[in-house]
C-alpha cells in the first residue's frame, strides 16, 4: 500500500497511540493530534525513534476554529485518514451528572468526529480516497448505568457514520466504527480504581466481576486488535465496508 497520511485524534495515549505506532510501523506518515500537547511531542518523538514518520499537533477536537482550519493547516500533508478516536469519561448517574460534562463527553466524542470529517472531507472527495475510523465502544451499542453521556456520544457515532457512508457512496471514502469492549488504558485504570473505591472492592474484583464479567473470552481487548482492524479498515479490500459497526467485545454482545 502507498505511504498514507494519518491524522488521528488522541494520538498520544492508549488506543490511539497503539494505532498510530502500529500504521507508522507500515511506513504511513502520522499526525498525533492530541489536547495535550507535550504527550503528542512525545509519541510523535516515539514514533520517530522507532523509524517511522510523525509529526505532533495540538489539537482540541471541540475547538470548532481550529479544526476547520486543519485542512489548510495540513496543505502540504493531506489527510487521507482521519481516526477519530480522542475521549473521556465521567461516571455519575443522571441526578447528579453535571450539565457541563455531559456536553463536553457528546462535544469530544460526537461534534468532534462530525468537525473533523467535516473539515478533511472535501479533500478526500477531490481525491477519491479516504478512510474515516471511528472509535466507538461497546457502548455503542449496549448501555451500562452512570454512564449516560458517553453511552450517548458512543450510540450517536454510529448513526453519523451511517449517515456520511450514505452521503460519501460516489467516491472511493468509507466510515466505519470499531467498537471494542475494555481495553487496558489509562482512561479503564482510572475506571478501575474510581470503581473498586465506589464499590468497596479490590481493584482485581472490579476486573472480574464488573469488567470483565459480560465477555464470555474474560479478556481485556488487545491495542494490536484494534490496530489490525484500523488496518484493514483503511485497505484497498474494505473499499466496500462502510457506514459499519466492527465490534470486538469478546462475544458479550452474543448473548
Ligand atoms: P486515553 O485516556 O488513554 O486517551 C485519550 C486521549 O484523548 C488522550 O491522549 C487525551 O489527551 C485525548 N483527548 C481528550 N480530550 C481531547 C480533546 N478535546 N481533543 C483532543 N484530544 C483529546 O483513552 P483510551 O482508552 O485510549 O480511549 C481512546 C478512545 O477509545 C476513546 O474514544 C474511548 O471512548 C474509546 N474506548 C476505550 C475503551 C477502553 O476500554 N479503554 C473501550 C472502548 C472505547
């Protein structure tokens, strides 16, 4: 495959991190954009001292200026993948969720991907190439209590992504969205700790008997699966998957 350009957003930390070390390791040049600035530094730097091809941006993927003006940023290095993939969580049920939250979890997580395809989309059409990688969760498609606003976010990427898949069927762009149960990231450990402390539990208690519990494999999902899957997503043979759903939840959603 060509050398493509990779935008992904929350490239510094766990799962997009993962991706982008895996799709530099395939000799693709990588934009880390991330709202952390020095941690896109340094997986940029990372990526570079394992032979790759990076560069850092500070980006914030609600910052609705910033983002449209990405594409002329990145003249001299269209996007030809866009992942997006940057978020948070907050846990609280309903009652109590501040107002600010909830819509900072559905700004980061469904504005965000609607201004960044937005912005990069365009380009790709002239192109006839693109490839749009959403991450979304298993919580895209089932719910878990205290969990409103990012269950929300996560059901509400789906629905765009179908939508765009409609909307890009006359050129060579697809969209489509992984949806991993939990992966072993900075954003679950702090979701264990905040649980076993909740729950009076041991932080190994959480994992067995909430995490891990619903998934039949009893298995945290793996950064390289999901890379696989991105890569395979962006390939020339998925040309035709699009507007889906790629779930990996060790079969929880079997039952
Ligand atoms: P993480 O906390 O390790 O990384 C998230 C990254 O997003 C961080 O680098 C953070 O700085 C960045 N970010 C946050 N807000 C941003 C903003 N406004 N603009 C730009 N960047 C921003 O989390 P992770 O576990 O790697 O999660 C990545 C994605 O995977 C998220 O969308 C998350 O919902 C999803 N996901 C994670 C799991 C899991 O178990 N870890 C499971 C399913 C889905």
């Amino acid at each position: 495959m060509n050398s493509l350009n990779i935008f992904i957003t929350g490239g510094a930390s766990g799962i997009g991190l993962g991706i982008a070390q895996a799709l530099a390791a395939d000799g693709h040049h990588i934009i880390v954009a991330d709202i952390n600035q020095d941690a896109a530094t340094t997986a940029a730097r990372q990526i570079e001292a394992s032979g790759g091809s990076a560069q850092a941006m500070a980006v914030d993927v609600c910052n609705v200026q910033q983002v449209a003006a990405l594409a002329d940023d990145l003249a001299d290095t269209p996007v030809d993948v866009l992942i997006n993939n940057a978020g948070i969580q907050h846990v609280s049920r309903l009652e109590d969720f501040p107002a600010e939250k909830w819509q900072q979890l559905i700004n980061i997580m469904l504005v965000g991907p609607a201004l960044l395809t937005q912005a990069f989309l365009p380009g790709m059409r002239q192109r006839n190439f693109g490839r749009i990688v959403n991450v979304g969760s298993i919580h895209s498609v089932i719910a878990s209590p205290y969990k409103s606003a990012y269950v929300a976010a996560k059901h509400g990427l789906l629905g765009f992504a179908k939508t765009v898949a409609l909307e890009t069927g006359d050129c060579d762009v697809t969209i489509n969205t992984l949806c991993p149960a939990y992966v072993k990231t900075p954003l679950v450990e702090q979701q264990i700790a905040a649980q076993a402390k909740e729950n009076n539990l041991t932080e190994e208690e959480v994992v067995s008997k909430i995490m891990l519990e619903p998934m039949p494999k009893k298995q945290f999902i793996s950064v390289e699966e999901l890379a696989d899957t991105a890569r395979f997503l962006i390939s020339h043979s998925a040309r035709n998957i699009t507007g889906q759903t790629m779930i990996l939840d060790g079969g929880w959603t079997a039952r």
